[in-house]
C-alpha cells in the first residue's frame, strides 16, 4: 500500500470530478467520470459511482483501478492505481456518508449561487436529481504516477 503526499491528496480532492479506468472481461479499457468522496489516511480513496453500470460490474471482475486528475491551467495531473472494492452504504463507515452528504450540499448552494448571479449554466440542479448511492468504491493506492512533464517540475 502506497501513500500519498498532502499535496498530491489536496490536489484530488480539489477536483470537480475524476476520470476512473478499469477492464471489461474482454480486456478492453473503460472509462468513466466519478466524485471523490474522500481520501483517507493518505491511502485510500472513496469515489462514488451512482449508476451501477459498467464500472460496478467490471471491477467485481477485476479489482484493478487507476483515478486520474488533471488541471490543464497549471499543466498538472496524477494518476492513482490501486485495487477497488464495492462497500453498500449499509456498510459504509459513517465518516463516508457524512463526506458524501457534505459534498452534495456544498455543490448544491456553488450551483444555486452561480444560478443566482446569471451565471446560469444548467437550467436545473442536477445534483439534486442524482440517485441515492448504493454503495462506495473502496480504492487502496498501490502507486501514484504524476503526469506533469519533467521540464515542468
């Protein structure tokens, strides 16, 4: 199990959204966007899948995952790899429903006020039509790849 560093955490934890790539039984590569709900202990990550699709049935599959992020403003980007589980909400730890129920909210009241000063980019609030979660993804980071070019650093 790999750690990450506070920056690299602050980093995903900043981002709206993350790309996650897993494999189908044929070997093929999907991808798919996903909320981080939270980092934990610098070694793991909570993502929220909501839809029970693909990535559901692909990692029961095979439990290999890489989360990716970039900013293409500070030309900066991570990718996570790591084995992922599927934890219902049920038996979720609390600490994970609460990060979810707190996310949700915050993204709620940025979207209204955005709306609010005519900045409207949805006509709607579509965290608020989003499905109750069913269940987490559980991911433990085994390695970290940071994707910034080397001339960069």
């Amino acid at each position: 199990m790999a750690k990450i560093t506070d920056s690299i955490k602050n980093f995903f934890e900043n981002q709206n959204f993350v790309i996650i790539s897993t494999i189908d039984k044929n070997g093929t590569l999907h991808n798919s966007c996903k909320g981080i709900i939270e980092i934990r202990e610098h070694s793991k990550v909570y993502l929220l899948d909501l839809y029970k699709a693909r990535t559901m049935v692909n990692l029961k599959n095979n439990p290999n995952i890489a989360i990716t992020a970039v900013d293409e403003h500070k030309f900066k980007g991570y990718s996570i790899k790591g084995q992922a589980r599927i934890i219902n909400m049920q038996d979720c730890q609390p600490h994970v429903v609460k990060a979810w129920e707190a996310k949700l909210a915050s993204r709620i009241s940025q979207r209204v006020i955005k709306n609010m000063l005519s900045k409207k980019e949805h006509p709607l609030h579509p965290e608020a039509l989003l499905p109750k979660p069913e269940y987490v993804i559980e991911v433990v980071i085994h390695d970290v790849i940071d994707l910034t070019p080397h001339n960069l650093k």
